[in-house]
C-alpha cells in the first residue's frame, strides 16, 4: 500500500498531464514485454513486437538494452522519466541525456542492488563510458519508432478518453472529486490517497503538490518515483471503459476514414486537443497534414471549426459522436461521401 499524504497546499497543486508521457509509455511498455499478465489488452501488442523483434535486429537490441535499465521487479533508476513532461519524444530525451552523471551512476548502483545481473552497455553508462549516452539515445528512439509508434494513435485516444473523464470528475467534484475518481486503484480519504502498491510505503507531499500521468501501458497498480525527493509522481493505468475509449479509437474507424483522420476524430472528440497544432502533436503528424485532414471531417460534417485568436479550434458533431459512438456507421443517407457538407 502506498499511503499519499496531503496538506490543504498539495490540494491546490495537484496537476493531470494532457497528452500522453512518451517516457512513461516506453517504461511500462518494457515491463508489458516482461510480464505474461493482461493477454486480452496487450496480448495482440506483445505477438506484434515479437514479430517486429524478430524480424529487425535493431528492434531486437533496443528491447534487450532497456530491458536492462528497466527489469521487471521492484526498482527501475528515475532519470528515465524526468519530472518535466512533453509530447515529443525528442525533447523527452534530450531531458534523459541531460542528467547529471553523480545521478545516473547513484541510480545503476541502486538498480544493480536491486537486480544484480548487470551488462557491458550498464557499465558504461555507470561509469561515462564513450558513446553510453548516444548508446542510450539510440535504444530509446529505436524502441519507440519500432515497437510504440505502430499503436500511438490508439495509445493517444485511449489516454485522451482518460484525460477527459478525470477533467469531467474535476469540474464536478474538485480536486477530491479528482481523486476519489481513481478508484478502484486508489481509495480517497482525506487527507490521505491509498494507492494499491507492491510495496508499503508512505509519500509527503509537504506542499509540492502530484503529477497524475496516465498510462496506456501501465497495467492494474499506480507506479512511483522511488526518490521521494524528487517531484511528486503518480503514473495510474487509464480507465478504458472512459468512453469513449474503446469505440472513440482509430482501431475502429481507421477502415472507415483513414487511420489520420480516425485518430483526429478520436481527439476532437473527447475534447483535451482542439486546437490544430496541439491536435498535431497529439496524434504525431505534422501540422498541414492535421489540417488538411481536419477539412475532410469537416466537410463531411463530422466537425465544425471556429477562429479563436490565432488559433482555430474544433468540436466534433452530433454526426461525429454517432459515427465514434457506432451508431452511424452507414453514410448513405448522409451524401454517401466523406467530402459531402452536412448541416445541423
């Protein structure tokens, strides 16, 4: 049981990550790979990264050195996942690579207490060895593009679900509202959270607030920071019954319209990413293709837009919510075209 300790401070400062951690994905996607538990969620995933590890030696040695920094037991070194968030992969590393190495040799040495089988690529990066750090950016990069990539816009609509359900407990029941909606996993009473943990373990938060990150590949219990000094972290399993996280997927849709725009439909709708450069970067693709394939769904009145400022930002449609929803699926009585305007 992990025991979080509030003061009337640490309520005002709690924070919800609004996309989803590609660090934290790429973490507990390793132990995914280790583990045997959760086949009718991750078990299509495990087969395809066996296959892609099969078939790509690079895929293969990335999965092996990081399987290494993050074995499946019960501590894996902090500087993986620093306590600045972005979306973007390649500023989320350059935060790893940018670690003081006293912390990254004092880390591997609790990592090789923990778990004494070690490897050439831990040595060198305990020790500053040439090319450890390139080494690690290499296995990073490579096991994201090989074995995240194929499933990040799913990933990103499941996490966006999410996200949207934890906003709607906020705005209806606060902050406390916020947390008592992360049962079961966590059970609110005031001024305590008791989070469902392999260990027993107690955090203060002493006025520095919690980071609530959810997570795709995190599976059935909260996970920590293990340095209690650094800023308060709690990455949680999302809730996939968030709807619309299971039909309000580019899974379900990307026959249909495409996977891009299935994926922008899927955001737009649960209301995190309106705008078109965060809708961009929500789902990887680059701005005037987001928007081009915005225009589609537009015009095929699956969305509406509106200026704001410099920004436009978009909603999706009754028409949009039936389709997600899979209670529209034929659009034959709709213009029989996905470019066809429709009016509401």
């Amino acid at each position: 049981m992990l025991r979080i300790h509030f003061t009337t401070e640490d309520l005002q400062r709690i924070t919800l990550v609004q996309h989803p951690d590609p660090l934290w994905e790429i973490v507990c996607s390793i132990c995914r790979l280790q583990d045997r538990g959760g086949a009718g969620t991750f078990g299509a995933w495990r087969r395809s990264s066996a296959g892609e590890m099969q078939r790509h030696g690079a895929a293969h040695r990335a999965a092996s050195m990081l399987r290494t920094l993050v074995p499946l037991g019960p501590y894996f070194p902090d500087f993986l996942t620093p306590a600045i968030s972005s979306p973007d992969l390649a500023t989320s590393v350059d935060r790893v690579l940018s670690t003081p190495q006293r912390r990254i040799t004092a880390e591997l040495q609790m990592l090789g207490a923990a778990t004494p089988a070690t490897s050439p690529f831990l040595a060198d990066l305990a020790h500053a060895g040439a090319g450890a750090l390139a080494a690690l950016k290499w296995a990073l990069v490579t096991y994201e593009k090989t074995l995240i990539a194929p499933v990040w816009e799913r990933l990103s609509s499941t996490v966006s679900a999410d996200i949207a359900l934890r906003a709607r407990a906020l705005m209806t029941g606060g902050t406390e509202g916020l947390l008592d909606s992360l049962r079961p996993m966590a059970q609110w009473e005031s001024p305590v959270l008791r989070v469902r943990y392999p260990v027993d373990k107690d955090l203060h938060l002493q006025g520095r607030g919690l980071r609530l990150v959810p997570s795709f590949f995190c599976r059935r219990e909260p996970v920590t920071l293990a340095d209690p000094g650094l800023p308060p972290t709690l990455v949680y399993p999302v809730d996939r019954s968030a709807g619309p996280a299971q039909d309000v997927s580019a899974e379900n849709l990307a026959g249909l319209l495409g996977r891009t725009r299935a994926a922008l439909l899927a955001s737009v709708a649960v209301g995190n990413c309106r705008s078109t450069t965060h809708l961009s970067a929500a789902i990887r693709v680059s701005v005037p293709t987001a928007s081009q394939q915005l225009a589609v769904l537009r015009d095929a009145g699956l969305i509406v837009s509106r200026r704001e400022g410099k920004h436009q930002l978009h909603s999706v449609t009754p028409l949009g919510l039936q389709l997600l929803d899979g209670r529209a699926i034929s659009l034959a009585g709709h213009g029989g075209s996905l470019r066809e305007p429709h009016a509401f």
